[in-house]
C-alpha cells in the first residue's frame, strides 16, 4: 500500500510517497481502506517537530493524519466488508506514529461511525475532527439555552461546525467570519456576525476560539472561555479557561454528519508537499483533501 511517510522534522520536502505492507487483520481493530484524508494545522506541527516534546518514544520515519474515511475491508468488531465509514484517529494517543494518511488503516471500532448515503468522500474526510473539537469544545463551555456565544474563526472548518452546533444547543452566537464570508456564517446559525478585524462585544458569556486570537476581552467577568491549542491562558477576572483536545466518540460523529461543511480543494496525495505549504499559508475556505 501506498503510505507519506515524514522522513525526518522540516518543511514539506521531508514527505515521502513510498510503499509498505498491508496491515493484516487483527482482532479488536477494523481495517479500512482510505479514499480521503485531510491535512490539519496539527500535521504540520508533528512534521516541522514542535510537538517532539509529547512524542519522545517516536521513531522517524511515522506517518500523520487524524481522519479515516473509507472503506472497512473484513467484516469484524460490528462492521461489515464494504460499509462506508469516517472516524477520528487519536494520533498523540496512540503514539506509534502510524497516522492515515495511508491506503489501508487500523481502527479500534469506537472511533468509527457509519457514513450515510450520499456523503462524498472528500467531503466526509472533512467531518470527523472539525466537527468533534467544535462539539467537545462547546461542552467545555457548558453554557446553558439561551446564553451568548462568541466564536472566532467561523469561516473555517471548526469555526463553521461550531456555529452549527451551538445554534442547534439553543446558544445566541456571534460569529467572527472573514471578509466576504458574512451571508455564509449567518446561514450556518449565527444571530450576529461580525467581520474579522472590527470591534467585538466585551460582555459574552462564553467564548470559543478557533482563530486561536487568545484575547479574553469579549469575555463577561465569571464567563468561560476554550482554545484549541494549548496552553491554556490564565485570566484575571476570574475567566475559566482550558484547552479542547478533541476525542473520538462513534455516537457524537453520528449525530455531527449531516451539517455543512466545506472543501477547499482535493489534491491526489503525490501532492501531499503542496498541501501541506497551502495549509501553512492559510487562508483556505476549508479543509484540502487527499484523495488516495
């Protein structure tokens, strides 16, 4: 199977397109052949080495990537030969440097869930770890129905789900959408949008930072506040602040399949090093995709 193999820490010239085995069947796991995957600010973290630290027992050469979907291969652990699936790897947690951005992975069943009918696959890709770090974010929020919300980032893939399921949670949210980005934001729940760069509230119950700004001054003294990469701040006013790191649950995807998402490109993964410099320079309206 083909395999991108992060040769040793750098750039995007370190990653290799080369060849390995096929993993064979064990029991507890699924194997599931890949038709996409997508590349996340973390890959590029774990490429360039800044997360060595978490890592120490890691061998060079690993393979990255957190989202699985595809195909499961044998019929085992509940699943059957040929369903469609997506699921979220825990890269960090398992440690072994094995990620999926390959042609054929192991998956415990509990990160797995069904993929419906009519999902494609560069769009299912996209779903698995946006979706989980904006519902497991907002439930580090615990803000009740009814109570405001500001999430930054929203035109991007963890802003947008978050929007989507703070809206769904009865939340009054204020969305901060990047210029030209307004009418979609606003479609996706949000009661209020406001254009990344103009003056924000100062008085929000809670507030859900997928821009990674890691300002508290929108926050409301006594309100709460969670990033998506650590550490976490600490605030004067008595803010409660944490870090997501986000999980995977079967039952909460299941429920997470259906709201929008986007794609901002699908590239065939020989281009993996061009991905990965795009993601850098940000800017993207979603996610790009590898298709295997």
């Amino acid at each position: 199977m083909r395999v991108i193999e992060v040769t040793q820490y750098g750039g995007p010239e370190v990653l290799r397109l080369t060849e390995r085995p096929e993993p064979e069947a064990v029991a507890g796991r699924v194997r599931v052949r890949m038709h996409a995957g997508t590349v996340n600010p973390t890959d590029l973290d774990l490429r360039q080495g800044v997360l060595a630290a978490l890592t120490p027992d890691l061998l060079i050469p690993f393979t990255v990537g957190w989202e699985i979907a595809g195909t499961v291969l044998d019929d085992a652990e509940g699943f059957t030969a040929g369903q469609r699936v997506i699921g979220l790897y825990p890269w960090l947690a398992e440690g072994t440097g094995e990620g999926t951005n390959a042609e054929v992975v192991l998956a415990a069943p509990g990160w797995l869930t069904p993929l419906p009918d009519g999902i494609d696959w560069a769009t299912a890709a996209t779903i698995p770890m946006n979706s989980l770090t904006a519902r497991q974010g907002l439930d580090l929020l615990t803000a009740q129905p009814g109570g405001t919300v500001l999430i930054t980032g929203a035109s991007g893939g963890v802003g947008g789900f978050a929007v989507q399921i703070a809206a769904r949670d009865g939340l009054n949210v204020i969305a901060v959408a990047s210029a030209g980005d307004e009418d979609y934001v606003a479609g996706l729940g949000a009661k209020q949008v406001i254009t990344r760069g103009e003056p924000l509230p100062t008085d929000v119950d809670a507030m859900f930072d997928p821009a990674v700004t890691r300002d508290l001054s929108p926050i409301r003294t006594g309100g709460r506040y969670v990033g998506v990469r650590a550490p976490a701040l600490t605030s004067e006013r008595d803010i409660d602040t944490t870090v997501v790191f986000s999980a995977p649950d079967s039952a909460q995807l299941a429920e997470l399949t259906s709201l929008r998402t986007r794609v901002a490109d699908v590239l065939p993964i020989e281009r993996v090093a061009e991905a990965h410099t795009r993601t850098a320079a940000g800017g993207l309206r979603g996610k790009i995709v590898l298709a295997f």
